[in-house]
C-alpha cells in the first residue's frame, strides 16, 4: 500500500510539472527568414524571442506572433496588418508608424 501511494504521489507532482512546461510554438525557419530579409507574412512566429530586433520596415502581415517577445524592438513603419500579437510582450519596442490595422491585441503588453 505504501509504495502504491509512494508511485501516486510521484504521478501527480510529474503530471503537474509536465502540464506547467511552457510550449515553445515558433517555427525556426521563418524566425530566420525574418531576421535575415526582414520580411515574412503568413509566418508562425508564435513565442519568438525577437527581443531587441531591428525590424524597421518589416513585412509581416497575416502572421502569428501571439506571445512573441517584442521588447525593445525597432518596429518603426513595420507592416503588422491583421497580425495576432495577443499576449505578446511590446514594452519599448518602438511603434513609431506602425501599421496595426485589425491586428489582435488582446493580452498584449505595451
């Protein structure tokens, strides 16, 4: 009975660690055709780290960045048309001229 309640225990502290792992979604090789021509749409860059990035002029309408972090880019007239920046990380990244139009942005952080 003890090693019974020994293996239960062991179950549900590794379910709950499994279950808190957080998922990393982005695809590789559009993170690395945006960086490289600054342009990507259609692409899944969902949970990205593009902190930091220089992405002025950037072409990425119709994409997913849902929870990618964007702080302290440079998105400065960058194309984010009908993209899904819901609970990305914007603090400091740089909006100037951006175009945002029916992008969602619930949960996003500015």
């Amino acid at each position: 009975m003890k090693i019974l309640l020994k293996i239960l225990a062991a179950t549900a502290c590794l379910t709950d660690i499994l279950i808190n792992v957080p998922v990393q979604a982005e695809n590789a090789s559009h993170v690395r055709q945006l960086l490289e021509t600054n342009r990507c749409t259609q692409c899944d860059l969902s949970f990205a780290s593009l902190q930091g990035a220089d992405l002025q002029d950037a072409k990425l309408s119709h994409s997913n960045l849902q929870g990618a972090d964007l702080r302290g880019a440079n998105l400065q007239n960058a194309d984010l048309r009908d993209t899904d920046l819901r609970n990305a990380d914007l603090r400091e990244a740089d909006l100037q001229d951006a175009n945002l139009s029916g992008a969602k942005t619930s949960g996003a952080r500015f």
